[in-house]
C-alpha cells in the first residue's frame, strides 16, 4: 500500500491529492500552549471551548466531544437507549463506520436505499419500511419479518449534501422513533436554511484527517437534549460515578477527546467558513466543466440544500464514455491525480452478511458509477484545470 495515496496524507512527487487537511490558521499556537502548560490529556479549557463552540456553531444546546466520530455514534446510539436486538434505520450508501457502530451495540442495520436525485437516504423507502415492513406488537413498533423492535432511524449526509429530513422527521414523529444525524461529511451545510446536526434529536460530526475540518482524529455529539448530553458525557468517560473512589454503576467506554486535539479542533472551526467557500469555489469550477458534458453526471445539489461539496464527486455513465469509473480511476492515477471510489454500499458488505438483506439498487448504481475527484481546500486553479483536462481527456477517447 502506498501511503501517500490514503486519503488525509500529504501526497508526494506531483501527485494531485485527494483531500489533505490545511493547518495554516492557530493551529500551533493553541497546540503549543497544552504543551507549555501540560493539558495535553482528557480535560481542559480547550475541550470546553470546541464543545462549546461547535454547538454555538451548529446551533444547539450542548456538544460532548469524542476521540473520533465513530464513537460518537457509538455514544449517540447508547445514550438514545438503542441495544441488543434492537433496528435502527440506515442509509446503505455510507462510509461504514455508523453500520458497525450499531452493531457495537447489539442492534442491527435496516439498510435504506438512496435517492437518484440527491444520492442520499430515500425518504420513500423508509415510509414503505415502516408502512409496510412494520407492525405494532404490544405497543412496539416491530420488523414484521425478524420481529425485532424498530427504534430508531439514522440518516447520514453523504459528500456534504443534506439528507432530505422533513419527511424522515415526520416519519419519526409518527412512529416515535428516534433521529440520530451523521453528519460527519457535513458540518456546516443546510437543509432548508436550518444546519444538519441540529435537525434530530442527536447529530455527531467527525473530525478525521480528510473530514471538513480535522484535529487529527477526533469526533463531536450534539443534541438539544440535557439528558442526552449528560449520558453523553458519561458514556464516554467510563461511566464514572464517584471520581473519588471509582465506582462505575454501568460499562462506560474511554471515549473523550484529548484537550491538545481539541486545540487544533478550536483553530480549525475558526477557518471554517473559510474552507466552506473553498469547497463551493472548487465545486462551482467542476460544476461548469462537467455539467453540459454528456455520459457525466455532477454531485447535485437539491434546491432546499446548501451543500457543503465536501468530496466532490461525478458519475460516470460507461455507455457513453466507452469505459468505466475504475477506468477513470486508473487513467488519473497514471496521470499523478488521486481519485476515489464511493464505498461499498453497507448492504453487500460481508461485514454485515448476517443482517437483514434488502435491496438497494440505487446505491448500487451510484457505487458502480461514481468517482471522487481532488477537492482539498488548498487545491489551485492550475491543479484543479489539470484534472478538469485529464477527465475531458479520457471522456473524449484518450482511454
Ligand atoms: C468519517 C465518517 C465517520 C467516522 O468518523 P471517524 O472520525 O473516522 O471515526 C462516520 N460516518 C461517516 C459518514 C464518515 O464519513
């Protein structure tokens, strides 16, 4: 494996990279200063600060910072009272990291397809799920086929497009389930002028090397719900009752985020805003170049949605292009440009074989079609021109 082609490395010897992390803001000073004074570890000004200036950002209540944001959804899942043998509803098309996390938990993935129009969880899909796959038995809404109870539904905001979630609320409402947001790919954009995370009852965000903003590695609950925010807390510092004298009434997890990650964590939401303009910029210029070009589809944009495009992706339809996205892979790679292809859909993982298989033949097609172009927020316009040419290269018969 060649380490300079993951995603959230510096790339060498030319090659456009993917998506690396910028740390051109306070990024050393804040650093610097848990080190002069040693609050490197798990409590700390800077802890409080990006906790609270996440939630002050995404506009709720409160904010419990993770060690990274699988964790968070970990967390999220524990504090929402979801366990063994519990269902909780998921997009399939997602990095797979919110399916294993339900399972941390004992309960089990109900895959959800995605929409055509936005690549994101399909709203239908989950109403005939729940109309029709769904029953109530002594009071619980219940999977008619595995009898298994059905508590909560997790829409994950892929690429940093919001999931269509007036529907999915109204949904929850009526089932009374809960809405835990992934909205790891997607700080900062809007669903109908409100920010993702602070639609549901509980959102988490993830602050990895290639996410919007890093602290290395590093994750963020936040709700509106105090009980969920203390639980939150208390989850992840090993369920600790009495500091004093260690008792622990419940299995807790160590899950909080240390305070030098928190700092870099404090310096990046300061650039914040910054990067979202990047994003856009990059998005508009790949927008322009692919968007009348036949046989290739841009990452779309809904018209209730502020994107915040944080993968920037396109689709490839082989017919008319004459080859197909692993081609385009292999064509930019010879060509020192690093691309990617969306992730197995979660349903045909084997890593999730023994959950309930349904079918999703919309993220199928978008997994076998897409490819995610450079889109760092640091990307020239001489780099990004050298992969518009190289993609328009290879659509008009270079390959
Ligand atoms: C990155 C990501 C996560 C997990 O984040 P980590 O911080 O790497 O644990 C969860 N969900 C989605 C959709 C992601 O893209």
């Amino acid at each position: 494996m060649n380490i300079l082609h993951e995603p959230g490395a510096p790339s060498g010897n030319g090659t456009i990279p993917l998506s690396v992390p910028v740390l051109q803001g306070n990024e050393w000073n804040y650093i610097k200063e848990c080190l002069d004074t040693g609050w490197v570890s798990s409590v700390g000004s800077y802890v409080d600060r990006f906790e609270r200036d996440l939630a002050a950002f995404v506009g709720t209540k409160h904010a419990v910072a993770c060690v990274n944001g699988t964790a968070a959804i970990h967390v999220a899942l524990l504090v929402a009272g979801i366990g063994q043998d519990d269902e909780v509803l998921v997009s399939t098309l997602t990095f797979i990291a919110p399916v294993n996390a339900i399972r941390y938990t004992g309960a089990w993935p109900v895959f959800i397809d995605s929409e055509l129009d936005t690549w994101q969880m399909d709203p239908q899909a989950v109403a005939e799920f729940l109309d029709q796959d769904c029953e109530v038995r002594n009071g619980q809404l219940t999977n008619k086929q595995t009898g298994r109870a059905v508590k909560a539904i997790m829409p994950v905001h892929i690429l940093g497009h919001p999931v269509d979630m007036a529907p999915i609320m109204d949904l929850a409402k009526k089932y009374d389930l809960v809405v835990i947001e992934d909205a790891s790919e997607a700080l900062g954009a809007q669903y109908k002028g409100q920010n993702v995370g602070a639609i549901g009852d509980i959102a988490t965000f993830s602050f990895n090397g290639n996410k919007i903003i890093t602290t290395g590695g590093g994750g963020m609950l936040v709700t509106d719900n105090p009980d969920f925010a203390r639980k939150a807390k208390y989850f992840s510092t090993q369920a600790k009752d009495d500091s004093l004298e260690y008792i622990h009434h419940e299995i807790g997890y160590n899950y909080r985020l240390p305070n030098v990650l928190a700092a870099m964590g404090c310096a990046q939401l300061e650039q914040l805003g910054k990067y979202i303009e990047k994003k856009l910029e990059i998005a508009t210029r790949y927008q322009g170049a692919f968007s009348r070009t036949e046989g290739i589809t841009p990452l779309p944009e809904a018209k209730w949605a502020d994107s915040v495009f944080w993968l920037y992706t396109i689709l490839i339809d082989p017919e008319v292009c004459g080859g197909d996205s692993r081609d385009l892979l292999r064509y930019l790679r010879a060509h020192r440009i690093q691309s990617r292809p969306l992730w197995q859909p979660a349903h045909l993982s084997p890593a999730h074989q023994y959950s309930l298989q349904r079918a999703c033949p919309t993220a199928e097609r978008l997994n076998a079609q897409a490819i995610s172009l450079p889109c760092s927020v640091d990307l020239t316009e001489a780099d990004q021109t050298r992969v518009i040419d190289a993609v328009l290269a290879w659509r008009d018969g270079a390959n």
